[in-house]
C-alpha cells in the first residue's frame, strides 16, 4: 500500500443492514469521493473451513456464483481481503453511482 493512501475506518462509515434472514449479513452505503457518489456493499463471510479454507457468504441469499462472478471480474487470484466491521468479517465492494 502507498504511503499516501487514504484510509477510512469501515466503522466510521453509516453502514446500513439489509440482509434478508440475517440484516448483519449484507450491509449497504454510500461514500462520495471528489463529486461522485460511490456505492459500498459489504457481504457477511463466514470463517473459512479447512481443507478447502473457501470463503463463504453468510446470507442465503448470496451463493458461490456471485462470489465467483465477483472474483471474475475482478482478477482474483485467492481469496479476497476480508474488513472487519463491528467485530465480524466482510468483503466489501465499491462502484460509482449510475449517471
């Protein structure tokens, strides 16, 4: 990481929960950089399980596909970098609002 990367606490930030069967496990916000708004969605992982230390959603909602379109789109080539956000686990992703 740059030395002169801004670094903004995932708990200072409004999360709002809106997972399905369980709020904790999806969270939305919105953050603005310069003048573009940003979406910010984070997804609740459950602690990886040895053999296959695969990450896993918490919400029933979102499976292994999107988790592996994520990947996809993105280029990973592991496993994502988890924040910890009021003490549990997230993956949180960000795209520009729609003009």
């Amino acid at each position: 990481m740059s030395l002169d990367a801004l670094n903004i606490d995932p708990n200072a930030i409004a999360w709002e929960a809106v997972g399905d069967d369980n709020p904790d496990s999806r969270l939305l916000a919105t953050v603005q950089i310069g003048p573009c708004p940003f979406h910010l969605e984070a997804w609740q992982i459950q602690p990886p399980q040895p053999p296959h230390m695969l990450q896993i959603p918490a919400a029933d909602h979102i499976d292994d596909m999107h988790l592996d379109a994520a990947a996809e789109a993105f280029g990973a080539d592991g496993p994502f970098q988890t924040l910890p956000i009021d003490g549990k686990e997230y993956l949180v992703f960000m795209s520009p609002f729609c003009t």
